[in-house]
C-alpha cells in the first residue's frame, strides 16, 4: 500500500491509521506545487489535483476518510471501529463525515482563500470561514464533555478523521475558550502515531 503524503494535508488521516494499526506502508512525497498537482501524471492519481492519494494494488482512492475505511475493512482486524450496524458505528460514521463535509470545509477554505486571493482582499470570506468553524469547534466541544474520546467505545478511526480536521482548524481559529475541545485535541496530538503521521 502507498500513501501519497505531503506535510500537514489530509494524508496526515491515512499515515496516522496506519501507524496506529502497526501495519506496513509505503509513504511516497509529493509536491504540493500546482504545477505537478495539474500534471497528467498527478492527475491519473487525483484527477482533480489534490492531495493525498493512495494505492492498493489495482485500487487507487483520492479521498482521505474513504482511505481510512477501506485501510479499516482490508487490514483494520475489527481494531479502531465498533461493529458495523450499531449505534457506535453509526456515530463513528457521523463524526468521520462531520470532519472532513463540515468541519474541514470552511476550514480548508480559509487556506484556499488565502492562498489564492491573499490576505487584505478576502477578510470578510475568511472571517465568516472562521465562525463556521468555530460553530463545528463548539459541537466537539459539546460532544466531549467527560469524554476521552468521541464514542464510548474509546479511540476510534473517528478521532482520526476528526482530529485532522482539528489540525487544521487549530492553525487559523483560536478556541482556547472550548476546554474541551482543546484538552481533546491536545490529546489526539499527544499520540505516538499522529506525531510519526507528520514528520
Ligand atoms: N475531501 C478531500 C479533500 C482533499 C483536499 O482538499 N486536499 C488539500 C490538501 S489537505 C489540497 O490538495 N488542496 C489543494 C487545492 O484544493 O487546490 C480529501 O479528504 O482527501
């Protein structure tokens, strides 16, 4: 299996699965450079240039959470994932959807504002950005109250999706005021394997 990996994207979610499953990977970088991320090459793999992408023998995928299920259901032994039908499950579903379609979206676009517009012109996109990012903050705060993880099962493939989308978030939004959230998040990066997903 091979992850293509650049620096503090999405590919941190595939890596920081594997690393925490102990199981075998290859870790290929890439170039985040638009040039290569529009090459044929590039987009063979991710044909709309983004990253991360990864390869399975003849299966390549070009979405990280479906990278993390399918890491799961091929290699995951029944580890990091309630059974699949119950109410566990579905709630690892929601936090793993809720991550990357609410929670990773208007944060992403904080980092695709600025990058493509620079800083002065696009204040007011960004500031809304950050409010819907911080009303996602606040559902993770609420949902982790007394709560070392997101499901009662414990450490989950959902904290993973979830805590790259924390990642990402804690680099433009300040929550210091959600204590829960930020105490959970300090805990996903305090991990072994997060740390050895982003170097
Ligand atoms: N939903 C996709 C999003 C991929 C994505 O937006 N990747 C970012 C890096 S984390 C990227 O390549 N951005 C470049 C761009 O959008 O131009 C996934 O989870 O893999």
């Amino acid at each position: 299996m091979t992850i293509y990996y650049v620096a503090g994207t999405r590919a941190i979610r595939p890596v920081w699965l594997c690393e925490e499953l102990q199981i075998p990977y290859q870790r290929q970088d890439v170039s985040f450079d638009p040039e290569f991320r529009a090459s044929t090459e590039w987009r063979k793999i991710n044909p709309v240039g983004k990253v991360p992408a990864m390869r399975d023998g003849d299966l390549v995928l070009f979405e990280s959470c479906a990278m993390v299920q399918v890491i799961l259901d091929r290699y995951g032994n029944d580890q990091l994932a309630p059974k699949q039908g119950t109410n566990e499950n579905a709630l690892m579903q929601q936090w793993s959807w809720f991550a990357e379609s609410t929670l990773a979206r208007p944060a992403g676009e904080i980092v695709n504002h600025q990058r493509v517009f620079g800083k002065d012109t696009v204040a007011k996109a960004i500031a809304e950005m950050k409010e819907r990012v911080r009303l996602c903050l606040k559902a993770v705060d609420d949902a982790i109250v007394d709560k070392e993880f997101l499901l009662d099962f414990g450490f989950s493939a959902a904290d993973i999706n979830l805590g790259y989308s924390l990642h990402l978030a804690n680099k433009y939004v300040d929550y210091d005021d959600l204590v829960n959230a930020k105490a959970y998040y300090e805990r996903l990066v305090a991990r072994p394997a997060f740390q050895r997903s982003i170097i």
